[in-house]
C-alpha cells in the first residue's frame, strides 16, 4: 500500500492481475442518492451508500441491495423500487469458463502480436476480440479457423440477444397487465406481489444491457439469468390476470 500525497492510497499488486486492475472500473457500482428499501426515504451523498461496490452477479445482485437497504428509482407505472446498472464485466467474468482456466482481460483485449519488423509486442490499445480474432483467439486455440470462432462467439451473442428482447417482451407485458389490473380495482396486496415480481425481472434483464459482452463473458450466466427474468414477469402477469378473473361482475343497471 502507498501512500499517495496524504490524501490516497494506492494497492500494489506483486504480480500483473488485469482482472483485478480492469474490475477497478469495470464493475456494477453505485455512485447516486437514491432511497431506502424498507421505508422509502432518501439517501443522500453523506451516506456511504452512494459509493459503493457489490462485486456480485445478476443472480444476487437484487438481494444484495436489499440488504443495503437502497434503490435507484421507482418505476413511473409499477411504482417497483428499481436498480440502475453500470457495466459488471468483472462480476459476469468471474467462475467462466475462460477465467477458470486462468485466462486474464489483457491476453484476449490487448493480446500479443506481430509487428512490421517481425517482433512480438502487446497491444496497447484495447481491442474488441470479435474484431481481431486471430490475435486475441487462435493463440490459445489454433485448431479453429476465424470463420469458426466468429462463428461460435457471434452464435452466444445472438441466442443472449434474443433472450434480451423475450425478457423484454414480458417486462411489457408485466407492466401493461399492472395498468390494467390497477384499473379493474384489484387489491392492493396484489400489485405489490407484482411489483416485487417487477423488481426481480428487472435486475436480471438490465444487466445484461449493462453488461458489454451480449453474454459471450459468461453464456452460462446470461442464459440463467435471463430465463430467471423472463420467468418472473410471468409470474407477476400470472398473479395480476388470475385477481382480474376473480374480480366480480360490475352491476347491472
């Protein structure tokens, strides 16, 4: 630790971790005056709340702003506290398939290359993978061609594309059957059960719209999540149609 100027500090790693060094930016955090949780009331910028890191993924990301008692927003419609997501690549990259075998952001985002006079250099200029795959792939897998790892990256891109917009569809349709469940007088301890159903497929969708790698850091967990998003909203229109159907016939007159 070095002590810079009297007024910061500085961790010194012993050894190069660019999975540590980019998660300094690269993570999910919170830098806003937001509410509470439990009773609604502001959090302002004396609360520590408002610079803080969770270091966790989509699947306990909800809970965890639970427990710190803290919300971005309310949603205009549903009135469900909701979370703000910055871009979690750390978190998403973490327990994949490419950082247990030890694979670190600087060999596929500024990975080693040859230059005009034949030496070997590293990038210092961040890449984007998909855009140089025979420098930032074929080095660990020289058995594929670039045809075939485009291929294999651009198909965990479109399936975690298309269960973004599903997941989308049914945030929609949770919301539009609210409204429309709010107009027919449905109890109140109902929408609350859609609210928090509105919350939970909130968090696992938005990250992935955060998140930059439309899945490819980490398909298991794209996957996952967002089935888990969609199932919610179902569970929320679930509840608010069946309360509709229960809902007497108006009088007639």
């Amino acid at each position: 630790m070095v002590d810079f100027r009297g007024f910061r500090k500085i961790g010194l790693m012993e050894k190069t971790d660019s999975r540590l060094m980019c998660a300094q930016c690269h993570v999910e955090y919170n830098c806003n005056a937001g509410s509470q949780w439990s009773d609604g009331k502001k959090v302002g910028y004396d609360d520590q709340r408002t610079n803080h890191f969770p270091l966790t993924n989509a699947k306990g990301l909800l809970e965890h702003y639970r427990k710190l008692d803290f919300y971005d927003f309310k949603h205009a419609v549903t009135g469900a506290r909701l979370i703000k997501l910055q871009h979690p690549e750390a978190e998403t990259y973490a327990g994949s398939v490419h950082d247990r075998a030890g694979v670190q952001c600087h060999q596929c985002h500024m990975p080693k290359q040859k230059g005009k006079d034949g030496k070997v250099f590293s990038t210092h200029g961040v890449i984007r993978p998909k855009n140089h795959i025979k420098e930032a792939c074929l080095g660990c897998h020289p058995k594929y061609t670039v045809e075939q790892k485009l291929y294999q990256i651009e198909a965990v891109q479109n399936y975690t594309k298309g269960k973004m917009r599903k997941a989308e569809y049914w945030l929609g349709q949770l919301i539009d059957t609210y409204t429309a469940a709010k107009r027919a007088g449905v109890a109140e301890t109902v929408l609350a059960k859609a609210r928090e159903k509105h919350e939970e497929a909130h968090v696992l969708w938005e990250y992935w719209t955060a998140e930059n790698s439309d899945g490819f850091h980490n398909p298991d967990l794209a996957r996952d999540s967002l089935t888990a998003s969609i199932a919610a909203s179902k569970e929320g229109v679930k509840v608010l149609k069946e309360a509709m159907e229960a809902q007497p016939a108006p009088a007639a007159k």
